[in-house]
C-alpha cells in the first residue's frame, strides 16, 4: 500500500460516485440523469482502480502536474496536530463572525491569532485595530457593502 | 495573560460602543420623517446588479436618501431565481427599514405556481410601488419564414424558446401556441434574453415571448421584431404592433389567459415592505413616491432605465388591489400553466 | 474615419476625463486585488450618480474600472495564491510557486505586461471586427457552443500528466459538483434536497476561494512555515522588468493568448473561465518544457492574463457594437449606457462613432495606466510574500471571509470556503488537480446545457457540422498531443542511439 492517506481519499471519490450515480437515477427526467450518471459512473470506475493502485502498487510517488512535485525520498504526510490547531482557528473565526458580525470578529480573531503565535500584544493590538479599520474602509465606506453584523445582533 | 485579557476586554468593550454612537436615542419618535432621519434602510434587490429592477431601484434609493435623511445600503440576493430576496422581505422586522426591489413578474408567478419555497403570501405584504407595466410580446426572426399568426398556424413541428418550464417566457410562449392552436413545442433551457435572440436569428427557435424594453437593445441589433402584443390592446411602446385579440378572435378561457397576461403578469418592478409596518410609515413612504412621480427630473431618469416614454406607476392600494384580486384566481391559473407545461414542452 | 478618432482623443484627453479615467483605474485595481470582489459590486454604486455626470464623464468612469479589475486581480494570485477573480485562478498555478521562489516581482511584472497588452492591442483590431462580430456569434450556435465547452473540457487533460486516473477522478467531481442545484432544462433540482441556499448550486467565489487559497493557507501553517517565500526574494525594479522581457520573448506566445481570449470574449455566454484555461492548456501544449508547468514557469502566468484582458476587450466590443452583453459585468454596462442616453448596438458605432473610438480608446489607456501602476507598486508588493505568514494568514483569512460575504451575502458559503479549502488541501497533498475539478466544476453544466439543447433542436447528430466536427478535431489533438510528443521524443533517442 502506497499511503493510508491516499487510499482514504480514493475511498471518498468512491463514496462521492456511488452517491451521486444513485442520486442520479431518481432525477426522473433522461435529460437530468444523463450527464450527472454518466459522469458519476466514470468516478466509480477511476475511483476503483486507483483504490487498487493504493492497494497493490509498489509506491512510486505520483503526482499531478499543476501541483508541488513530491519528493520520492519523503512521503508528505499530514500533521494532524498541527493542521487540527490551523482549522479550529479558522472556524473558530468562521463561527466567531457567524455570531457577533465582522465588527468584533476581526479584530478579536486578528488580536488573539497573533498573541497565540507569540507575537507582542502591542503589536497584536495594533494589528487588529487597522485590519478593523481596513474592512470598514474598504467595504462599509468604500463599496457601501453592509457587512455581517452577526446574528446576536439580529442578522440573518 | 493578565494584559492579554485587559486588552481582549478594552477591544470588546470598544467593539460594543462604538456601535451606540450610530444608534437611535432611547426616545420615541413624534413621526415617520422623524424615525428615518439618521437610520439605514436596507433594500434588497432581488435581481442582478444592471438589471432594470436593480437601476429603478438605485434611484428610488437616491431620493429615498435625500428626502428621508436616512442612508440607503443595497443588497442584492437574487439566489433560488430572487425567491431568497423576497422570502427575506417577507420574514424581516416590520420597522420599515428593510424594503423589498422585486421583479413583480416573477413575484406573482411564484405563487401561481404554489413555489413550495415561497413562504410569503401576496395579500400579506405591504405594498409601495409597482413601475412599469410591460406587456409581452410575441418575438420572431425580422428575416424569417414566420411573419404573421397565418404563418405560425400553417408551421408544422415548430420550436419555441423559453428558460425554465414555469418561468415567464415559457408559459409565455406557451400560452401563445394554446391561444393560436399552432403546432410547436417549447424547448426550455434557454435562459437569457441575448441567447434567445440569438437562437431566433440563427433559426435554432421560432420565438418566444419578451417584453420591449427588457429586450430593445435585441430589437436594434436585427435579432428579432415583435409580431404581435399578448393582450387586447397595442402597446404604447410599439403602437404599429398588433394586440393579439386583432388578429384573432378570442373569447372564453382563452379571453382570460390573455387578460392575465396584460393585467397581471406584466412585466414591472415592485417595491415592498415585510407585513405589518407600521400604518404612518407606509403612509409617509406613499406620500414621498406620489411626490416623486410628479417630479419630472424623477420620471425622466425611470423613463431613462426603462426605455419607456411615459412609463406608469402604482401606488399603494392600487398595487395592494391588484394583489388580492389575483390571490383568488391561483389555483384555476396554477392548473392551467401546469397543464400547459405537461403538453407543451419539448 | 480619422476625424472621429481625433473628436475621441480630444475628450478622452481633457483634463477631468484623464483624472476620472486615473481614480477609476486605481479604484478598480483596489477591487482586483481584494478576493471576493469585482465589478459586479462597484459598478452598481455608481450607477444613481451617472446621471448627473456629462456623458463622457460617466462612461469613462464605468469602462475604466471594471477594464483593470482582473489586473489587480493577478496580483493576488500571484502573491497569495488567491485569485482576486475567478479569471485569475490560472494564474496561481504558475505565479504562486514563483512567489514561493522568491520571483513574485517577475512573476507581477510578467502578468502586469501580458494583461496590459492584451487589453491595448485587440482594441485597435476591433473597429476592424466589428462586421465580423455578429457572423462569428451567428455560426455559434448550440452545438458549436457545446464543442467549444467540450473542448475547455479536454484541456483538464493538459493540467493533469503523470496520474490519469487521479486527473480524471478530480475533473469528474468537478463535473459532479457542477450539477447541483436547479436544472432549468426540466424544472427540478437535483442534490440540494429543496434547499434554497443550494438552489443556484455552489457559488463560484466561496469554491475558489477553498480550493486555491484557504487550501494554501492551511498547507503552508500545517507546514510551519514562517513565510510564503522560501528561496532568496528578488524584489528589485529590474526583476519587473525581467519579467515584462518574459512577455517579449514569448510574445508569440503571448499573442495567441490575447487573440483566442479575445475571440472567446466575443461569443456570448463562454465565460472567462474557458479562455484561461484553453490557454494555459495550449501554452502548456506547445511548451518545450510541459513537465515544469505548475512548478514555476511564466509561461503559465503569461498565457492566462493575457486571455482574460482580451477577453474583456471582446466582450466589450460585443456589448457596444451588438448590444448583447457578454458577461454579468457587461449588463451593467449596458445598463450605465441607457442610463446616459447612449443605446449600444449598430446605430453606435455609426451614429456615435467618436464616442465609440473613445470609450476604445479609453479601455486601451486605462490599461496602460493600470500597467504602469503595478509596475511601479510590483518590488512593494511583492515583498508581501516574504512578511511572516503569521501575519498573511490572518490577512488573507479576513479578506476572504469578508470576500466572500461582499459577493454572496450567506454566511454559509464559510462552510462552503472550509470544505472546499481541506479538499484542496488534501488534493494537493495526495496529488490529485484541483485545476481540473475546478474546470469541471465551471464548464460542466453549462456543457450539459449546450449539448441538451442542440440535441433538443438539432436531434442525436448535432454535432454534424462544420465548426463541431473542426473542434472535435482539435479536441482530438489536444488529448493526443502529450502521446504524439513522447513516442517521437523516444524515436528521436533511439536514433540517436541513447
């Protein structure tokens, strides 16, 4: 087996093709099904050969181009740690906005982010203080584009 | 930590001030003119950007900025086919900040055709101006083998154009192959006015159903000519194209397809409140748009998006009315557009 | 003829209009540069105040901007690999690594001269056009359509070598994806079970930005990486330039580029997408190096930016001689034009004929202009890419949210952006092209569309014609070529005894 990874991910192409080939098949209407089947069909079919890839190949690392080449001494592998920090982060700040608006997010993600990483709080501060200033610059100002307010404050 | 902490809390606290500064004070306002000074109001535009609704509405805003002292923010939220834009409307706060720029067109259609994503209801909303009133008509190639309804009732196999099956085009067109008893189909699918043009000059359609100014520009070009209005009278637009009932003779159900055609489902833009604003506030709105329509600078930039002369206006109960009377025909037009999809489409 | 380019030089060169022309370009730049935003949402705004303008005024005002727009928006791509417009996706796939070489200022100069030649010059062939324009758009008809769809299509093949199976399976979802949403062939929706946030499927902006930049983002803070540039930052005026020589030393390259973006602009309703992509594919194609592709090359910076400004030459051209827009941003134009009195189409170009050549004239100039701004900006802005990633991230992570908020209004395209930004992540670790979904996913339904209809109209052999079976031609050897190129490549070694 190549990766645990790269099979995983093969895997879900299956998963995706499957669902979208039975989806497809409910849609009623020829002209609804052709396309959406015939290409789900095609990912079931890739997907399987490159799960058996995965299973039995010898390894040779293979990449696409249009993409950083791996090197075939070191298999990248994914930090789950590090990448599991990185998402919350976002999504912390996604859910953040979500609740309070742009307003208080932003600089508040940009602030806390930056102390996180160790920066000085003066310079946090400042940061987040001209990212605040930037969004409402640019948007509320400039291209009068109303910005989330956040739904404790009565958005949708 | 404990300076990390201070300045989280100096950042929150500033975050939540500030804020206060652009807010109203505590004290009721003595009346409508009073409450808009210094608000926002949020127009929601349920078209795309460039769209004639989206410009009507951008002017509206203008005066509505100079003359309420209010700021005008646009949102556009045309997803679902401008249904988001609408149910938002529907299901916004009352207070009369939050108005509604909607294609009156595809806003009665939607229910007609009992949407299950349209949660509003026509009688409920409050109204404040419908403008423009653009009847529909019949569009085929200025070169081409179909120059009259003689013509059209002596093709075979015919294909008409439309864009999705319960749009206005379609059952536009379809409500001309029902009316002129032709024998044609109507390939759905086509979803903007330029390729619909388009398809009619290379051949590809023989037609299909538009409205003059959303489609002048077509017209100019040499795409297509109108041959005939879907209603009982010429439109002021092109007073030398026939109304359909003088070419032929029409009565009956049929009579009423083309009455729906030219009272209610005409192309315009409709500007709306949620339910329930307060009663002075939509006076004092209806009071400002009668005004406006006197202006004549006013008129002449409407005229000018539109690409009408003399373009009309309904105000208030006039569109209200006209809402309600349609609510009770729904089901019987919903029955008869489905049928028509079911028999018609290619 | 000559006299009306004067009268159009005159007003296009009085004082406020070149200020108007200049304050337009900057502004627009601005909007390139931010992710998210556009003409789309500029142009609108000014659209209460054009009536007060005079006439010249006004429509400098609204030609300039959206003219510079994608400009600003290579910059974005280059430097952070976050395309500032969905025409610039492309562009990341070369000038990002660049960047990472620490070449981000070659990579700028190189796409700030391809995209301002390639919004000057097809100007001045489109005078010249204009009889041709409506016959081109004529013979495009539904089958043509789908060709030239299928066609972008098969370029997916030129993004993807090594791993077939890999390509192909991310092109697919990129078809699949494609589909969701409302059908409006037949009325139903299909994958977005009633909801009405997937009614019109997934929105181009929010998947953009996943794929290319939250995906990098994340990639380079799983990494630990302390800035984006990891070899020595060559930020100097005279690495500008090395990239603006790039331009002259594939100009042919460059000119083939500009002319099939410009053709592409021409036919309404193939968007920008199939013009960036047809040409990185051909660049990449005719490249003595396809292999590095992806890794670097300017090649693949100049190709695309030279496709999408001359893209938005051709549909200009289209919208002012025809009066049929050829994009989102060219309704509003038309909408600016009516609302200054002018009705574009054929009584234009000969009624208005000077203010026609001026309004030319005037996208060439604000290409120039908007050209020698990012010159000049471009050994600033590309010291962006060596600031600590600390710092970019949180940049980027803001100006995409707010992005994406400008352009969709739902804040559940941040569920859209996160999901897309791991796939990205995950592809571009396991080695599948996001490239080739993102292509599927812009051309597919609109493939559907094209081929549901012609065979609606035209029956099962739609694709019997002349322009279709040329395509299919080209289609053919576009997928043969990489074969073709390798079997004489191996008969050449064996020859030569190796």
């Amino acid at each position: 087996m190549r990766t645990k990874g790269g099979l995983w991910i093969a895997v879900f192409f299956l998963i995706i093709g499957l669902y979208g080939l039975i989806q497809s098949l409910t849609f009623g209407y020829w002209e609804a099904v052709a396309l959406p089947a015939a290409v789900s069909g095609v990912m079931v079919l890739m997907a399987t050969v490159e799960i058996g890839k995965e299973l039995y190949s010898s390894g040779k690392g293979e990449t696409t181009s249009g993409e950083l080449k791996l090197r075939r001494d070191k298999r990248e592998e994914i930090d789950f740690r590090r990448l599991g920090l990185v998402v919350g982060w976002v999504a912390a700040f996604m859910l953040c906005i979500y609740l309070f608006g742009f307003r208080i997010s932003v600089p508040l993600y940009a602030f806390a982010y930056l102390k996180w990483r160790g920066r000085h709080w003066l310079i946090a501060a400042v940061f987040a203080l001209v990212m605040l200033g930037f969004i409402y610059g640019a948007f509320e100002f400039g291209l009068k584009v109303s910005l989330f307010q956040g739904i404790v404050f009565g958005a949708r | 930590m404990k300076r990390i902490l201070v300045t989280v809390a100096l950042l929150l606290v500033l975050c939540l001030v500030l804020p206060a500064f652009g807010c109203d004070s505590e004290s009721q306002p003595e009346t409508a003119a009073d409450f808009y000074k210094g608000k926002t109001i949020n127009v929601i535009v349920n078209s795309s950007a460039g769209g004639s609704t989206d410009c009507i509405a951008r002017v509206l805003g203008s005066y509505l900025e100079r003359d309420t002292g209010a700021s005008v923010v646009f949102t556009t939220r045309k997803g679902a086919g401008g249904l988001e834009g609408v149910n938002y409307v529907y299901t916004s706060e009352p207070d009369g900040l939050t108005l509604g720029a909607v294609s009156g067109l595809k806003f009665m259609l939607n229910k007609i055709m009992d949407e299950p994503a349209a949660v509003y209801e026509l009688e409920e909303f409050s109204y404040l101006t419908e403008i423009g009133a653009r009847l529909s008509h019949f569009m085929v190639a200025p070169d081409g083998p179909y120059q009259s309804v003689a013509d059209l009732q002596a093709g075979e196999d015919m294909i008409l154009g439309g864009g999705s099956p319960a749009g206005t085009v379609c059952l536009g067109s379809m409500s001309v192959i029902e009316l002129l008893d032709l024998d044609a189909q109507v390939v759905t699918g086509i979803d903007e006015e330029a390729d619909r043009a388009l398809a009619v000059k290379r051949g590809e359609i023989v037609g299909y159903t538009a409205q003059i100014a959303n489609t002048q520009t077509n017209i100019d070009s040499g795409l297509i000519e109108p041959m005939f209005v879907l209603g009982t009278e010429r439109d002021p637009l092109m007073p030398d194209v026939p109304a359909i009932t003088e070419i032929i003779s029409i009565a009956g159900e049929d009579l009423e397809l083309v009455e729906l055609w030219e009272d209610v489902l005409v192309s315009s833009s409709l500007f709306v409140a949620p339910p329930g604003v307060p009663e002075d506030r939509l006076a004092f709105l209806h009071g400002l748009i009668a005004e406006w329509i006197q202006d004549e600078a006013f008129r002449a930039e409407i005229d000018l998006i539109s690409g009408c002369e003399e373009e009309s206006y309904n105000v208030g109960d006039a569109v209200a009315e006209k809402m309600l009377n349609l609510a009770d025909d729904l089901e019987y037009f919903k029955d008869l557009f489905l049928e028509m999809i079911e028999k018609y489409r290619l | 003829m000559l006299e009306a380019y004067a009268s159009a030089l005159e007003i296009l060169f009085q004082p406020v209009n070149l200020l108007v022309l200049l304050v337009a370009v900057i502004s627009g730049l601005i909007i390139g540069v931010i992710p998210g935003l556009s003409g789309l949402i500029a142009i609108p705004l000014l659209l209460p105040f054009i009536f007060r303008m005079p006439q010249d005024v006004a429509l400098i005002l609204v030609i300039a901007l959206p003219a510079v727009v994608v400009t600003g928006g290579s910059i974005s791509a280059i430097l952070l690999n976050v395309p500032g417009t969905g025409a610039n996706a492309a562009t990341c796939l070369d000038g990002y690594p660049m960047t990472q070489r620490g070449e981000g200022a070659r990579a700028i100069g190189a796409s700030v001269t391809s995209s301002m030649f390639g919004g000057v010059v097809p100007v001045f062939f489109a005078l010249a056009m204009v009889p041709l324009v409506m016959p081109l758009i004529l013979a495009f008809g539904q089958p043509e359509m789908a060709a030239l769809v299928l066609l972008g299509i098969a370029f997916m093949g030129a993004l993807t070598t090594g791993s077939v199976t890999k390509g192909i399976l991310s092109g697919m979802l990129g078809l699949l994806l494609s589909f969701v949403g409302y059908q409006s062939i037949t009325g139903i929706h299909r994958f977005s079970y009633g909801s009405t946030f997937l009614w019109d499927g997934f929105e181009l902006i929010p998947v953009v930005m996943g794929l290319f930049g939250l995906s990098e983002m994340l990639y380079l803070a799983m990494r630990g990486r302390s800035s984006i540039v990891q070899g020595r930052l060559a930020a100097r005026f005279s690495d500008v330039l090395e990239g603006a020589k790039d331009v002259w030393w594939h100009k042919w390259l460059w000119f083939r580029s500009a002319v099939i973006g410009y053709i592409i602009g021409v036919i309404p309703g193939i968007g920008a997408e199939i013009a960036i992509w047809v040409c990185y594919g051909q660049a990449k194609q005719t490249s003595k190096y396809p292999e590095k592709f992806g890794t670097g090359v300017v090649e693949g910076v100049i190709a695309p930016e030279a496709a999408n400004n001359g893209k938005e030459a051709g549909a200009l051209l289209t919208t002012m001689a025809l009066g049929i827009p050829g994009s989102a941003v060219m309704v509003i134009l038309l909408a600016a034009f009516m609302m200054v009195g002018v009705t574009p189409g054929p009584s234009m170009m000969e009624e208005h004929l000077p203010l026609a050549l001026m309004l030319l004239l005037g996208i060439a100039l604000a290409n120039i202009v908007g050209g020698v701004i990012c010159f000049l900006a471009a050994p600033l802005l590309a010291r962006v890419a060596s600031i600590h990633l600390d710092f970019i991230f949180t940049v980027v992570m803001i100006m995409i949210l707010a992005g994406i908020i400008a352009a969709t209004v739902s804040p559940l395209n941040f569920i859209v952006v996160l999901a897309f930004g791991l796939l990205g992540l995950l592809m571009k670790i396991y080695g599948y092209s996001r490239p080739a979904l993102f292509l599927g996913f812009v051309l597919g339904a609109m493939f559907e569309s094209y081929s549901l209809l012609s065979v609606k109209i035209y029956g099962s052999f739609f694709f019997a014609r002349p322009i279709p079976l040329a395509l299919f031609a080209v289609i053919i050897i576009v997928l043969a070529l990489p074969y073709i190129r390798g079997a004489v490549s191996r008969i050449k070694r064996r020859s030569k005894g190796v």
